[in-house]
C-alpha cells in the first residue's frame, strides 16, 4: 500500500524566502508525480506534474525534483509570495488499482508580508 | 473546457437522508476517483472506476456506492447519511493506467449531515 509523507506539516516564513517542502513515498513504482495546490475550502490545483523518466520539472518560480529510486520528491518555492499561501499536496501515481492516487497530508504554508 | 464538474457545491443533509454527487469530466478519460477530505487530513479513495461499467473500492467505500455507466459520469451515492459522513467530497480523473497526463479535480462538494 502506497503512503506518502510530507514534512515539514506547517511552515511559516517571511516573504522573499526560498523555501522546499518535501514528500517521500513507500513505493517506488510510480510512473508519475503530481504537486498540488490547495487554497482554503477551495479544490486542488495542479501544480506540476513530474515523470518517472524525469529528475525536475518546472514552472515560474515553481521546481520539483524526483528521486524515485528513494522515494522522494522536492517542491522548491523561489522567492515566496503572500499569495503562494495554502496547502500542498503530493500525490504519486501508480496507475490502476486502489492506490493510483495517493495524498500525503499536505504542507500548510504561511508567507508573512 | 470545462474539466471536472461536481454538483451541489454545498449540501446539507439530515441524518438517514440520501443524496447523489454528481460528477462529469469531458476529457474522455478512462479513470475516474471518488476522495473525501476530512480537516486535517489527506484525501481518502472512496471508490474509483478505470472505465464504463467498471468500478471498485478504495480506503473507505463503506456508506457509499458508485456507478459509471458512461465514460463521462461517476455519480457518488449516499445511503442513510451519518455524521461521519460530514466531509469533503472530491471527483478527479485520469487518462488511464499509464499516467503520462495529469489527474484534473473538481471543485469539490461540501456536505454536512446534522
């Protein structure tokens, strides 16, 4: 059964920090990773999507890395905004079955203006 | 370029009351997932659906049951409402097995059973 982890499960930081939330998952045959954003009552917006081919993918100031080998993924936030504020989610993706789709928890940031 | 469509957005259902959750993407995908969400926590399969006249249970089906007769629609059928129902329900789909594309969500449907 796939279980995805994400630390850290808050943070808190100024504006302009470049920060990286991390995901690890338990099983590595995945063919692809998603990060997602959540903002408050609000449904999932998707961030980037990383093949199990690939090591990064990125978007503006957004960069994900995957080591699908251990089991990890990275999103790095350059130059955080108030806006980037809300929860992220990473789901690892295994096709067919029960644990296709798989959600850690998230990680609630908070950028301080 | 609608995606994924859920209705209600807000409901609020009274202990024993049934309801359906709607949910239709028009991206021809095969795949199709039922989540909830509680506070605090991740998302839970409830159920999900690789195809047309195909489906199956997730983490947490119990209280629940699904169908999937087109390609487009995966309707969430609640029986006897509880409390521990209260909750977020999100519809999402997928190409297929292979996951070279991304999975779409809608926009969510808030139910609270008092």
């Amino acid at each position: 059964k796939q279980e995805v982890t994400q630390i850290p499960a808050a943070l808190s930081v100024p504006e302009g920090e470049n920060l990286v939330l991390n995901c690890s998952f338990t099983d590595s045959a995945i063919y692809n990773l998603q990060w997602f954003r959540q903002d408050p009552g609000k449904g999932l917006t998707s961030l980037l999507l990383i093949q199990s081919s690939q090591r990064e993918q990125t978007s503006g100031r957004l960069n994900a890395s995957l080591d699908k080998s251990s089991g990890r993924s990275t999103l790095y936030i350059a130059a955080s905004q108030p806006g980037d504020s809300a929860t992220y989610l990473c789901a690892p993706y295994s096709g067919g079955g029960a644990d296709g789709l798989t959600f850690g928890k998230g990680t609630h940031l908070i950028i301080q203006p | 370029n609608a995606g994924v469509t859920q209705t209600p957005k807000f409901r609020i259902l009274k202990i024993g009351q049934s309801m359906t959750l709607q949910c239709t993407q028009d991206m021809n995908h095969n795949y199709m997932y039922w989540y909830r969400q509680d506070p605090g926590m991740g998302l839970k399969l409830i159920y999900y659906s690789v195809g047309a006249g195909i489906t199956d249970k997730g983490e947490v089906p119990n209280g629940y049951n699904v169908s999937r007769s087109t390609t487009e629609d995966f309707p969430l059928r609640l029986e006897l409402a509880a409390p521990s129902q209260t909750s977020v329900y999100f519809c999402a789909s997928t190409p297929g097995a292979r996951g070279i594309a991304e999975a779409f969500f809608g926009q969510g449907t808030r139910l609270t059973v008092v």
